[in-house]
C-alpha cells in the first residue's frame, strides 16, 4: 500500500466515512496521475503526495457527510483538476457527474484519468457556466451542484443554482470566512431561488485545517436572467 493509500484509508476511517473497498486506491492512482501531469500542465499547487492525499482527496470526501449522492446527479462547476467531482465519483459510485471547465485540455487529462480508473458515468463539458446555466439541456437538470472555485460566494450562488433542480442542493466549499460570505451573500441566494440551510464545517484529518461548506437548497426556479455576463457579476454583484 502506498504513502497516499495509507493517508486516504485512516483519513476515511476517522471521518466515519463508508466508501467502497477499492476507492482508497483509486483516490490514491488519481493523485499519483495528477502529480505526474502537473510536471507539464498547471494543475495543482499542492504538489507533494501526503498533501494531495489529505488537502485534495480527503477535503473532497468530507461533502460526503453534508448531502446524500447516491444515484443523484453532480454538476462540479469550475472544476479544474476533477475537485470535488471526480473524487466523489470514486467515493460513490453510483452518482452521475458532470465536469464542467473553461479549459479543454483540463478537461483531456479527466477524460483520460476516468477512463484510466475504469470510471463511468462521468461526462466532462467544455463551457464557461455563465453560458452553460442558460442551455436548456443544462438549465434545472442536476440534484447537486458543487464548487470548490476560489470565488465569492454572490458569484458562486449565480453561476451554480441554476443548474440545481427546486428541491436540490448547492454545496460551495469554503475555509474558515465562510460565515461572513454567507451573510452577504443572503440577498443573493434569496433572487436566485435559492435558502440557506447549514454551514457544515469539518476538519481533515492529520492536519490544523478547518473548512467549511455552504450548503444551498433550490426552493424555486431561478429567474430566466440568471446567471449575468461575468463582468456584470464582477460589477454589480447580487
């Protein structure tokens, strides 16, 4: 077993978190692919193993415990090197995920990562979300929308809830300032249909880290003029 495998299965353990038996592997493959591709493309910051291990994969698996995935449908909006979507498909396999990024060759390497651990039900979406959220295809079609995107949470809320069906759940992870985010962001989430139910905050395991998601219900369909163009949003946030 190695060092990754190791940090991931005691990670997963002390969280009380049921996965299946072969995931830990997985995580650990997938950390060792994104470390090998970050040599030749931006992928990460986090580059050494045993912080992959816990900062990427066993971050990721703590929305585990804030929703329930299985058989739902997962957009990952803006989601760069697979975060939190393709870690929670392995976790749960039985969930449907969309990887929606600006940038094709990102987006290249996930195919090739998901096809390399075997993994189905993973759909990759070359689109920016802003336009993307208006595609009727897309629009209210999925339980669960996440993003791990450093962004504020106004911005967020815009180009996430509208891919999120009425009854289903936004989940934005965020760090320690996410209370503070969450009180501006009130009026915001309120225009776009959506309410406020939790700030689930957890700690990863091994390490003085505490983080924390805002998680989001849909309660009613988001306006037709949602999301705006991005330097609207930029310009004159909700």
């Amino acid at each position: 077993m190695n060092p990754m495998e190791n940090i991931i299965r005691a990670g997963l353990e002390e969280m009380g978190l049921s996965v299946p038996e072969n995931a830990p592997a997985l995580l650990a493959e997938y950390g060792r692919r994104l470390i090998e591709k970050n040599q030749v493309m931006n992928l990460t910051a986090i580059t050494e193993p045993e912080d992959v291990a816990a900062l990427h994969m066993l971050d990721c698996a703590a929305l585990l415990g804030c929703a329930s995935f299985g058989g739902r449908s997962l957009i990952d909006v803006g989601t760069g090197a697979g975060f939190p979507g393709l870690a929670l498909k392995i976790l749960v396999p039985s969930l449907s995920v969309t990887l929606l990024d600006s940038l094709q060759k990102r987006l290249d390497w996930l195919d090739e990562t998901a096809e390399a651990l075997s993994l189905r039900g993973v759909t990759t979406l070359h689109a920016r979300a802003e336009e993307a959220g208006h595609d009727p295809a897309l629009r209210e079609g999925f339980d669960l929308a996440a993003a791990r995107a450093v962004a504020d949470l106004r911005t967020l809320c815009e180009l996430c809830l509208p891919f999120v069906k009425v009854g289903g759940r936004f989940l934005a992870m965020k760090g320690p300032e996410a209370g503070s985010e969450l009180n501006a962001a009130q009026n915001a989430i309120a225009e776009l249909g959506g309410k406020a139910v939790r700030l689930y905050r957890y700690a990863i395991p091994g390490r003085d880290v505490e983080r924390q998601v805002v998680v989001i219900e849909k309660t009613a369909p988001t306006p037709e003029r949602y999301p705006r163009r991005w330097k609207k949003m930029q310009n004159c946030p909700l």
